[in-house]
C-alpha cells in the first residue's frame, strides 16, 4: 500500500470505520489512541446505571426457536434462554437467525430485567417508561383541547350563519 501512497506509513481502524494515519496533516480526531485509553461507543441507549453481569451467575441454553421461519427456525438451535441463577430471572431470545447476536441481545434484556428486579421502581426502564407516558398523555389531552376548541368554533359559525340572526 506504501508503494501507492509514500505519505502512509500505516492504517488504523478507529469505530470500525478504516482511517489513514501517520502524516503529519492527518486531523486529532483521527490520530490513534494512546495506549490505555479507550473510548465510549455511542449507542442507541443512554442508559448507564445497569448491573454488570457475571457470567459465573448465568446459565446458558441453546434451544430450538418458534415463529414463522419453517424449516430454518425449526432445525436450528439458535434461541438462546439465559437464567440468572440468584434472582431466577429468566430471558429467552431469538430476534435473529445468528447465535451470537441473540447472546449480546439476551445479556442486553438481562441486564435491564435485573435492573428493574434490584431497584424496582427507581429503575431507569421503569422511569423511562413513566417519562414516555406523561408525555404521551400530555400530547393526547392537547389534541383532544384543540378538537374541542375547533368543534365550538364551528358551532359559533353555524350558530352565526342560521337566518333570522342577522347581526349588522
């Protein structure tokens, strides 16, 4: 790749995208870390305060998944049920047809049951799902405020348009 380009001396994979390194006009972003330092990923939840998993805690199982699919999902042991052998939480998960993504995403649901199980109502599921609600029915009664406002509009024009009210 050097004999192309002179000016790169190596490549770097920074959050799986690949980025050329080693000169000197090469932006801060995207110098390497040093070693030691890592960096957070941006994920799609910005929920933090879960319980971390101990695998010594969880048993594994591999079963036979159900739903449509036929003969793929029938002959294939790829849903997996996670126990948490302390709190006996159970999680079964087959969103994909790949093993090893319904591991992460059935660690990710444990994670989050075993949150709502230790802190019950000061979970951050549960205070989330409580937000999402009050927002939802703040929204709901000012749709149905702005439905009545119009229906009594319309009634003051029908009211006003009806002969024999002839206002000048």
């Amino acid at each position: 790749m050097s004999r192309f380009f002179p000016s790169i001396s190596c490549v770097y994979s920074v959050s799986s995208r690949v980025v050329c390194g080693g000169s000197r006009s090469v932006p801060l972003l995207l110098r390497p870390l040093p070693p030691g330092l890592s960096v957070l990923a941006a994920g799609k939840k910005d929920l933090i305060d879960f319980p971390v998993l101990n695998e010594d805690e969880l048993e594994e199982q591999f079963v036979r998944g159900s739903g449509p699919g036929g003969q793929a999902t029938n002959k294939t042991s790829n849903c997996v049920v996670l126990k948490h052998i302390p709190s006996g939480t159970v999680v079964k998960c087959h969103q994909t047809r790949s093993v090893d993504i319904n591991r992460k995403r059935a660690r990710d649901i444990m994670r989050e049951k075993l949150d709502v199980v230790y802190k019950g109502e000061l979970s951050e599921v549960i205070v989330k799902k409580k937000e999402s609600e009050l927002r939802k029915q703040e929204k709901r009664k000012k749709a149905n405020e702005n439905l009545e406002r119009k229906r009594l509009f319309r009634e003051a024009l029908a009211a006003d348009s009806k002969p024999g009210n002839d206002t000048v």
